[in-house]
C-alpha cells in the first residue's frame, strides 16, 4: 500500500454512502488521491460483484490511473485494472476495475444498455463538464432508473459545485480535505506589453522563477503552437541539468510518459496544455508558471460551426493549476497576468455542452431513443442550437424528417468520428478514411495554399510530395493522421466514390461554394452563407469548391481549407438533390419582380433561365416583398383618406386600423387584389393606392367614416372646401365673406377645425378655432383694416346677420 493520502480518512464514509443509496458526490481537492484510492477501496468493499468503470476527460490521464492502481496492486495493467482507450486496450477476463475515457462508456451503452458484469461507473474530474461526461451522466441515470437499481454512481470532482450534481443524482455529497501545501502566488507588476509575442514573455517568467527558486517547472500554454514557439525560446537559455519536455494531447505515448515521469538527474521543466491540469502527478514540480490562457472548443451559432478559440483562463482553473505547485512540498505559481487583472477573470469555464457543437449529442440521443427534454442533464442543451444540429443529421440522412434516427444513422453513431465525417466513410471509398483522419486533424502543411487535394497528395507519399513541394510537412500530425486512417479502415467496407471533392462534399453538403459572378475568390455556400480566400489562393477562381475548413465569421467566412469540385462530380454525387425551381421574386438591387426557371442544389444556382408565363398572383405576392422595402408611399388624395380614417379610429377602437404597422402586416388581405400589373418601382409610383385603401371598408363604415370625418367643408355657399387632416388638428382655408351668417363653429369627430380666413386676395386674415368668438372680438379691428384695402368687398357692421357672399359689391 502506498503511503496515507488524504482521501484515505474519507473513504470509509464514501462506502457507507455507497451501501446506503448507491449514489455518492465526492469533493476532493488537487492530489487528494481520489482517483486511484476511490476504485481501489470500492473493489476491496465488495459493493458489487461486476466491473467498476472508471471515466477519464483525457487518454494519458486513463492509462496513467491504471497504471498507478495496478502498481498499487503490484500487478501489470491489464489484470485486475486495466483500461481502454480509442485504439489501446488492456484488459482480461480477471479485469474488475477498467479506466476508459469519456466517449467509450456511451458507445458501451448503446451496444449494451443494461452495462451487464458494470455494477459501479466513477465520473473523475468531472468538473471539467465535457460533453461526453455529461451525456454519460445522462445515460447512466436513465439506464439506473429503468434498467439498473443496483446501478452504482459516483461524481468526483476538485471543484465541483456540487449542490446542482448532488440535487440532479439524489445523492449524498463526501467531502475530503486535501493536504496541499502552501503556493505562493506571484502577479506582474505590470501587464504584458501587447508587443511582446506570449512565447518570449512565459519564456522569460519561466527563466526568472527557475533562478528564484529550486525544483523542477510546470508551464501551462494553451495549445501545442504556444508549446513550440516556448520551447525555442526558452531551450538556449536553460540552466545547467535541466531537462525541457513538452506535453500535449496529441503526443505520442512515449513522449508523454517522458514528460510525466521523474527527473533521471537535475530539474525539468514541462510544458503542457490544460492536459495536466487535473489527474496527472508530475514528479518534482515545486514552480507553476501560468500563462492566462485557455483553448476551447466553441460553437458559433452564425456559421453552424465549432471553431477553437484562445481565451482567459478562468479563476477555478488557474486555482487548479496553481495547485499543482503544492503536491509534495511548498511551491510557486508565477501568473502572466497583474493582481489587478485577476479580478477580471471569469469564475469557471463553462460546459462544453453550453458552447460546443451538439451534432453528436443529437445523434446520440437520437440512437437512445429519447429527445434532450427526457434526459437528465446538468445543463440542458440550448433548444435552437440542438434543433441546428438535428437539422445537420437530418441533411446526412442520420435522422428522418419526425427526428427519428435512420439506419444509416445507426451505422454512422458506431464510428468514433463526428457524424459529418462519419458520413463520409461510410458513404465514400477507399480514400474515405485517410481523408477523415486528415479532416479530424490539424493541418498537416504550413503556409501552404487552402487545396485540401496537396494534404491528401502529402499523406499519400510524404517523400515524393516533399521532393517535389516547398511547403513544410508537420511529421507529428502525419503519424497520428496515418494511425487514425490506419484504424478506420480496418473496419471499413466502403465502396463508393473515392473522388477527394466528392468524399468532402459528402461530410460537408452545406459547404460547396459557387464562385459569385464577377468576384474571384467569393463564394455562395450551398447552405446559404458567404465565403471568401485570399485572391493570390490558385482556388480562388474556381467555379465550385467545398470548403472544409471555415473561421466562422457569422458575416462571410474565411475559407482556410477547401477543395475543387468540377460540376459533373457535383451532379453525378448529388443528382437527388439537383432540380429545377419557378423563382418569382422581389429584386432589391433592380428595383423589380424578377421571373426566374432556376436548376439548384441548395442555395446555388446551376442553370439560370428567363420565366416568361409567370402567374400573375405569383408576381404580385412576389410585388409585395417590394413594397414592404419601399413603403407605401400614399399621394395627397391617400394621405387625406389614411387621416381621416386615423382620427376616426381614435373616437371609434373598433374602427378598422389604417396605420403603417398595419397596414404593411395584412398587404395580402387588401392590397394584393389590386397590383396586377405592378413589377417594378416605377409602376408602384404611378400606383393610385386610394381605391384599395377604401377597399378595407364596408359600406357602412364608409358612410360612418364621411358623415363623422367627412372630406370636406360645405361652406353656407354651399361650396366643398377639402379639409386638411395632415396636421394635429383638421384643417380649412376659405374667404371671411363666404363665412357671413355662420354662428357656431365647425367640427370634426368632436374637434373644432382651424379655419383660417382669407381676403379677397387669398392672404391669412385671422387663424381661429372659434368663429362665433371672433365675430365678437377681432373681427371689428380687422374690419377696419380691411374696408380701407378692400373697398369693393362687404364689411357689415355685423357678421353674423349678413349673408355669405363670393362677390365684390355692386356698383351705385
């Protein structure tokens, strides 16, 4: 038995908890030695007479758990522990417990729902909430729920808010103190000049914290790019005896055990992704240098696409780094950041299933047979993102139209590929699994152009590609391309086409572009979104590509990797899809209805004719997409009949509503009957709108609307003056003589109209809403003034006794 661990004085309340409700929550900080005591003690329990399963975020973390345990048990791995990973398996018949990563406890129940011979699964970090872990999680409650009673659960996590985990299980939370010792933390005093590239300035903090204190380093980056570009900057400047390893997921095996493993002799230093964060002991490490940043995976709604994106680091996860300084004695965490900047931190990473891509969820769940809403997770998936990626699996023929998964589905969920890719092989040839491992990897060529037919060329025959091309081959990308392609096709029984555009154009149908007309190096995408290169790119002026690789602008996507695709292949691959379409529709840059026969594949056009027989109804429906952008743009006639309608609805609500919102949400109930003949801007110009305005009204309402809102004034002459509605208030402009005799003022729906009283020579006299006042008041003055200017016309003593008149006076 190894030496005491913290977790030791826990476990006896972890297996009281696990005899009592089968269920267990366990807290346990950074080197605790949960994951290596915990299966071990529920073995040596007898909680159950089948395997523990043990999950794993990471492959290094799995095999060097099993390792640990089976050195613990002083056995070799594959006797009672052992693990399987993709690719590696080590088990026998006398196994009891098995270390797996995340991916292979779904595929082992949905071979086998029921986990016979299973009898207790162990969620380690499971903090880290990937996708994986969470669907995991899912399934296993369910399978207990409905299949499995005596089905053991245990969540283990260093942080780990536990409430909501503990809540979602109904299950007890254990708590282990941990025996970390003392790091102290060391900030800038100032932040990192933004001229200074990330690798120089960790290079140079990792320099100064070795000169400042003993034992070897631990160096977070985030990613294997970070990791290089460190590496030579730091390696000429090391001190004596010291060793420099780095450490990323996709090293070989070896390598990582190298950099796991302790010091033949002097210090090291290693640097390592997030990889190390959680589950790994690294011998010696007594200095943490920590370069703030993170590398996720995250999904980009805009562009249906997941894309890696560098951020800060958040401050769980810095915690859990700094950690790492403190296993087995004092230690330093030298942080690239300023005190100050840590407040700024967010709190904790989220979910992979809040930001990454839920295609594979979705098919998942599909397999199991139940839809996200009957599944008990953590976190539920975001409802429109998870309906995007149903719709993915339905455009590979993975779910049918009802969200139900096809065979086809069921053949492509076995391959350990994401679905788009999984597509491809089973749908392609012989090319099919070399070109998804290149797809399912980094780019295996820097600073070469986007072909992805040169990375297929490269894989194929390194040496002849490299005689013959001056673009650099990244022979550590290549290995694990071949050792993946190496596997997929020790299964694959594919026999269709090997074409490296048709076999891309398979896993991405909503990626091929068509050139826009015009424009080399633009592109449409067939699922409807823009795309663009590099003009110098010799694919920039090729009519069809598919384009593998997207930065996910939400605007017009960069393409970073593609293919040409001529378009008999498209054709010939895609002919179900392929057909012809009557387009009428609205043309905001010509102004016009346009009247097409189109040959399409998505949102791409083939074969463009004129459609010279058009029904008429289809281009008016198609007229009112145009008048919707150009506003209904009433003449003066209109105008007046809109403001009279207007004042009427706000005396009488059930009026009908002739206002812009409403008028323009209900054009097809009362404008299309009368655009026939209407296709351009300059028809809807000359378009008297008046007579389908009048249209929304019945009889009845006709005949309300004129006697209480009437159009005009009938002046005692008996003559019509239009009213003026356009204002806040009607309005009227008429002679002062025509208005002799009139002794109340007129109104509309209640609202005295402003009358304003011209001279004889059609000049503003007086501007009243009170004429009976005025005839009391001003007018006397205004007489005055009046008689003099306009001596031929009437100007009585008294108004109102006299009688309306046009007419100058009579000569004696």
């Amino acid at each position: 038995m190894d030496d005491a661990l913290p977790i030791d004085a826990a476990l006896p309340e972890v297996i009281a908890a696990l005899r009592t409700s089968r269920r267990l929550v366990l807290q346990a900080p950074p080197g605790a030695g949960k994951t290596t005591r915990v299966p071990l003690a529920v073995l040596r329990a007898g909680l159950t007479q089948g395997r523990i399963l043990m999950l794993e975020p990471r492959r290094l973390a799995a095999r060097a758990a099993a390792e640990r345990m089976a050195a613990t048990l002083g056995e070799k791995v594959g006797q009672t522990v052992g693990y399987r990973i993709r690719g590696t398996t080590k088990i026998s018949k006398s196994t009891r417990i098995e270390v797996v990563t995340e991916g292979i406890l779904t595929r082992m129940i949905q071979s086998q729902p029921d986990l016979p011979d299973v009898g207790v699964v162990i969620f380690d970090e499971f903090h880290e909430r990937s996708l994986n872990a969470d669907l995991g999680l899912a399934l296993c409650l369910d399978v207990a729920g409905a299949l499995r009673e005596d089905l053991s659960l245990i969540a283990m996590s260093a942080t780990l808010d536990a409430d909501p985990i503990a809540e979602l299980m109904q299950a007890p939370i254990v708590t282990s103190q941990g025996r970390a010792f003392e790091v102290t933390p060391h900030w800038l005093s100032r932040p990192v000049a933004k001229t200074q590239k990330l690798e120089q300035a960790v290079a140079d903090l990792t320099l100064k914290a070795l000169e400042e204190h003993e034992g070897s380093a631990l160096v977070f980056l985030p990613g294997e790019g970070e990791i290089r570009r460190t590496e030579a900057a730091l390696r000429p400047h090391l001190p004596a005896g010291t060793s420099l390893h780095p450490l990323f997921g996709a090293m070989a095996f070896k390598d990582q055990r190298a950099a796991i493993a302790p010091a033949a002799s002097g210090r090291k230093v290693v640097l390592a992704t997030a990889i190390a964060e959680t589950s790994l002991t690294i011998e010696g490490i007594r200095i943490v240098v920590d370069a703030g940043r993170a590398r996720r995976a995250e999904f980009d709604p805009a562009s249906g696409m997941s894309r890696l994106i560098t951020t800060r680091v958040t401050r769980a996860e810095a915690t859990q780094r700094a950690g790492r300084a403190g296993r087995v004695a004092p230690g330093h965490c030298y942080k690239l950041w300023t005190k100050g900047e840590e407040g700024a931190l967010a709190s904790h990473p989220p979910a992979e299933i809040e930001v990454g891509d839920l295609t594979g969820l979705a098919l998942e769940l599909a397999m199991w047979g139940s839809t996200a809403d009957q599944m008990q997770f953590v976190t539920p998936p975001h409802a429109g993102r998870f309906e995007e990626a149903q719709t993915v699996l339905r455009m590979l023929g993975a779910l049918d139209e009802k969200g139900r998964i096809t065979p086809h589905g069921k053949q492509i969920s076995r391959l350990p590929l994401h679905p788009r890719l999984a597509h491809m092989v089973a749908k392609g040839g012989s090319n099919a699994p070399l070109l998804a491992a290149l797809l399912s990897e980094r780019d295996i060529l820097r600073n070469a152009p986007t072909d992805l037919a040169l990375r297929l060329e490269a894989a194929k025959d390194p040496r002849r590609f490299q005689t013959n091309h001056p673009w650099e081959l990244h022979r550590p990308t290549l290995a694990r391309v071949h050792e993946e392609a190496k596997r997929l096709a020790a299964s694959h029984k594919g026999t269709g086409p090997n074409a490296t555009a048709v076999l891309a154009a398979l896993a991405y149908p909503d990626r091929i572009g068509q050139r826009r007309p015009g424009e080399a190096s633009r592109f449409i995408l067939s699922g409807g979104k823009g795309a663009v290169m590099p003009e110098v790119d010799p694919l920039a002026a090729t009519q069809f590509l598919v384009a593998t690789d997207l930065d996910g602008d939400p605007r017009e996507a960069r393409i970073r990797q593609a293919v040409a695709l001529p378009i008999s292949e498209l054709r010939e691959a895609f002919a179900d899809q392929i057909g012809w379409h009557d387009v009428c529709e609205w043309s905001r840059r010509d102004g016009r209805v346009q009247t097409r026969q189109q040959e399409r594949f998505g949102a791409l056009v083939l074969d463009d004719r004129i459609w010279r027989d058009a029904p008429a109804g289809d281009i008016a429906n198609a007229m009112l997409t145009g008048v919707r952008q150009l506003g209904l743009q009433p003449d003066p006639k209109a105008q007046r009949f809109l403001a009279r309608a207007q004042l009427m609805r706000q005396n009488t609500p059930d009026f009908p509503d002739f206002s812009d919102t409403a008028l323009l949400t209900t054009l097809e109930d009362w404008l299309l009957p009368h655009l026939h003949g209407i296709k351009t801007t300059q028809d809807w110009k000359r378009f008297d709108l008046l007579p389908a305005l009048q249209a929304r009204l019945t009889w009845d309402q006709q005949q309300m609307l004129d006697k209480a809102v009437p159009p005009h004034f009938t002046t005692p002459l008996g003559r019509k003056v239009p009213i003026d509605y356009a204002g806040a208030q009607p309005r009227i402009a008429l002679r002062l003589q025509e208005m002799f005799g009139v002794t109340r003022h007129p109104t509309v729906a209640g609202t005295p109209v402003q009358v304003t009283l011209l001279s004889p020579a059609q000049r503003p006299v007086q501007v009243t809403e009170d004429i009976p006042g005025f005839w009391a008041s001003s007018y006397a003055d205004v007489r005055k003034d009046m008689r003099g200017r306009y001596p031929k016309h009437p100007w009585p003593e008294d108004p109102t006794e006299a009688d309306p008149t046009l007419r100058a006076k009579r000569r004696k």
